[in-house]
C-alpha cells in the first residue's frame, strides 16, 4: 500500500502533471496520486474512498463558486486536510482560505521546492502558509454564516444548489441528475431551509458571498 495517497483537484492538465511530479520526487514513488478535473470528479473520488491523505484543491474549480468547494469538503470530509492551490496570491484570497478551514495555500507561481515542503509539513499533520501573507483580512458575518450553511448540505444538495444558482429550473436539474421533478423540488425545499433562505435570487447571492476575491 502507498505511503501517502493524495488527490489532486484542478482542472488544468498542465499544472497537474507538475504537482504530480513535484510530489513523485518530493515523497518518492510510493505515493498514490489521483487526479480530478472537477467537482463532479472530486466528489467521485471521495464517495469511493474517504480516507486520503490529502486533498490539493484549486479555488477556481468547474463546479464550485471560489471557496465552495473547500467549505463543502470541510464540511463532509472533516478528517481530510484541504491544501489550496491558486494563481490568485492576495493575502486576502490566502487569508480567506484559512477562514473557511484550509490547512495550506500553494501559489501556483510556488518553486517545486516549496510545494513539496508545504505537502510534506501538511501531511505530517501541520500548516503551511505563504510567508509574504501574514495580513489578516476577516471574512464578513454573511460569508460565515453562508459557509456554514453549505457546510451542512450533501454532496448532491450542493450540485442542485449551484445549478439553481446557474440558472436551471427544476425540470432541467431532474433531467441533468437523472431523477425526478419532485425529488429535486424536495432537495431544493431542504438547501432553502438549511441556508435561510427564500428564493432562488437569495440563494444566489449567498454562494456569491464565497467568491474568490472579497468585495470592498
């Protein structure tokens, strides 16, 4: 069996194939790497098998709404440390990963060097952050109170929810999720009232609060 077994979720093929070999090289050849290009296939991933030791996750994921995906894995998958890997370096965008419960931020701009530190410091159960984002930048109440609110749904609550967000009436959902119109009226009953909130347009704006760049 695999020392370390990791997932890497991003949907750039490039820049998984680096995070696979910087790991390869960093953690040697007895660590299992699996990779996922979407939510969708993140999700897969993690109802085959719960217990990784690791999930690296892109905050601009197909699937997810900034840091919604991150919350949704804290929320189902509390025993697996979340590192967050992105383009994107504010201290802001690092600090609000933090907020939501990450256990590392990675810029993409990282050395191989540091990427295998930060893997290697987090695997052995500690943090990693970059040392240029010390700033603190609080996470409004909404966004706190919109980050337990999708911490609570299941996997399949949170696919209806961002395909309300996208749009999609109830019968479309019925049809992309294979199941039937009263089932996803029931689903969409339950994510209202585990969010607080009314409407499709209130649901919306509260998956906004989790953005990737704060507002102000």
């Amino acid at each position: 069996m695999a020392a370390y077994e990791i997932l890497i979720a991003d949907d750039h093929p490039l820049f998984r194939s680096a995070l696979q070999q910087a790991l390869t090289l960093g953690l040697g050849s007895d660590v299992r790497l699996v990779e996922a290009a979407s939510i969708a296939e993140l999700e897969a991933c993690l109802g085959e098998k719960a217990d990784w030791d690791l999930v690296l996750l892109d905050l601009n994921m197909p699937g997810a709404y900034g840091y919604s995906g991150l919350v949704l894995l804290r929320g189902q998958y509390p025993q697996i440390p979340v590192v967050m890997i992105s383009a994107q370096e504010e201290a802001a965008v690092v600090a609000r990963a933090r907020e939501f419960g990450a256990s590392g931020f990675i810029p993409k701009s990282s050395p191989l060097e540091t990427i295998q530190q930060a893997v290697r410091l987090v695997l052995d159960g500690d943090t990693w952050w970059p040392p240029q984002t010390q700033a603190v930048a609080s996470v409004s109440a909404e966004a706190k109170a919109a980050s337990a609110g999708l911490a609570s749904l299941t996997p399949q609550q949170f696919r209806v929810l961002t395909m309300v967000c996208d749009g999609l009436l109830n019968k479309q959902i019925a049809y992309e999720l294979n199941v039937s119109e009263a089932t996803i009226k029931a689903h969409v009953t339950a994510i209202f009232r585990k969010l607080g909130v009314r409407t499709r347009t209130q649901a919306a704006l509260l998956l906004q609060q989790l953005e990737s760049i704060p507002a102000g």
